[in-house]
C-alpha cells in the first residue's frame, strides 16, 4: 500500500482537506502536514520517511520541504499540485481540484 502526504503552510485547509478526501480510498494510505512551526502538524522526519510519495501544494512548499528534510528525502517523489491558498476546509471547489491533480 502506498502512502501519500499532504502538505501546505499550517496543515488548517488545504493538506487536511486532501487527507479527509482520500483517506476513504482503500488503496492508499494518506497522512497531512504543515512545513510552518505553527503548524497543526508539523512536518517531521518521521512523517517524510513514513511517507512513499510527498504532495505539496506550491512550489514554495516544495522548496521548504527540500531545504528542511533533504537527508529524510532521499530518492522520494515530491509531487506540486499549485493550487493556491485561496480555499477553506472542504471546500468543493478544492475538493474536485484535488481529485482531479491526483487522479
């Protein structure tokens, strides 16, 4: 089973939102993050390594990502959806972006 997290700034709407939409999927397994130290979730070691494939949401998280976890990362994907911090939680504009840059 593969193991997909999500990330954004405060792990508040945009990452926790893509957790709650594929964590029905029996497929996969989905976890969600933030790469700012306010984070509801902060972003770990532990969770980069758990993870198989690494979503962000910008390009500036990926950056972060790369800069923070390099050692953690090794050879992982790290998959940049650009979708902008312009949705709030479950928002069914962000929801049907979400399933159709994941699919």
């Amino acid at each position: 089973m593969k193991r997909f997290l999500f990330v954004c700034s405060q792990n508040r709407l945009r990452s926790p939102t893509a957790e709650q939409v594929f964590s029905a999927r029996a497929d996969i397994e989905v976890a969600s993050a933030g790469t700012n130290n306010d984070a509801e979730n902060p972003l770990t070691d532990e969770l980069i390594e758990w993870a198989d494939f690494i979503v962000v949401m910008e390009k500036s998280h990926r950056n972060k990502v790369q800069k923070r976890f390099g050692r953690s990362l090794g050879k992982k994907r790290i998959i940049c959806l650009d979708i902008p911090d312009d949705y709030e939680f479950m928002d069914p504009g962000l929801v049907r972006l979400l399933e159709a840059r994941i699919e």
